[in-house]
C-alpha cells in the first residue's frame, strides 16, 4: 500500500456508517494512542483509558506501522488487543505490509501475539490505483516549466 492511496478515507466512511447505524466506534491514529497512553499513565487514569477503548464495539487504528513500536507500547497493543477478543473489532490501516509487521517491535513474541491477534480472524483489503493526493492536485505547471515555456515564446 502507498499514501494517498485513501485507507484512512474508507476508514473513516466505515466509522461514519458504523456510527450513523447506532454502533460505538472510535477513530484514531495509532500514534495519537500511545501519545494517550502516555498521558493517562502520568495522570494515573490509564485503567479508565483502556476501559474506554474496551467500550467501543469497533475500534479503527490508523496508519499503522508507519514506525516501530518501543516495548512499552507493544504491551499496550497486545493487551488492548487481548481485552478486546471476541468483544469488539478493531480495524487498522497500514502502508506496511503485513508479512513485515513483526519487525515492527523489538520482543518477538510479543510482536507474534500482535500479529496473531490482528490477522485472525481478519479480513484484508488492499487499495490499487495511486494516490487521491495527487489526482485531486489542481494542475498548476510549476514555476520552472513556466520559466522554460516563457523562455521558448
């Protein structure tokens, strides 16, 4: 998968519709929920924060895998991802493969839990056909190729 591609698009069309059929959905980016984490533990509200993340029927983490994960927050996942077993489902937008997420995480085991617990049962969808970025960019020629045509004329 590249950027542009429109993950987070249809991430957040699923999560409207989830919401809109009356079912508790939670968007967001995996690096804003360790950024959460992180805060909830100094605040000493980090059993409510899992609790609300537990909540949700249908949990969507975005960008997933856009850098490795410390131990710390390969814990949180993995225990985030065990509470919610057969409770709720989690939806996850990736560029990186798959097959490579376990490089993601220092702990080997830890990093197959993960993987385990986010590929089965799962369904996969992998988007084709370039990045929305770059079709819905006007068309505007760029000051170079302007210097060069003036200099043509």
């Amino acid at each position: 998968m590249k950027t542009g591609e429109g993950k987070t698009h249809l991430a957040v069309a699923i999560g409207r519709r989830l919401c809109a059929d009356g079912i508790s959905t939670l968007f967001m980016p995996t690096n804003f929920l360790f950024e959460e984490v992180l805060a909830a533990r100094a605040q000493g509200k980090y059993l409510a924060l899992v609790k609300r993340l537990s909540a949700v029927k249908v949990l969507l983490l975005d960008d997933f895998g856009l850098r490795n994960y410390t131990h710390e927050e390969a814990c949180v996942l993995v225990d985030l991802l065990e509470d919610r077993h057969r409770k709720g489902s989690v939806i996850v937008t990736s560029q990186a493969d798959p097959r490579g997420w376990g490089k993601l995480f220092e702990d080997p085991v830890i990093a197959e839990a993960i993987v385990n617990r986010l590929e089965h049962p799962s369904q996969r969808l992998n988007l084709k056909g370039g990045s929305y970025r770059d079709k819905l960019q006007p068309k505007v020629p760029s000051v170079k190729k302007l210097a060069v045509e003036k200099m043509l004329n």
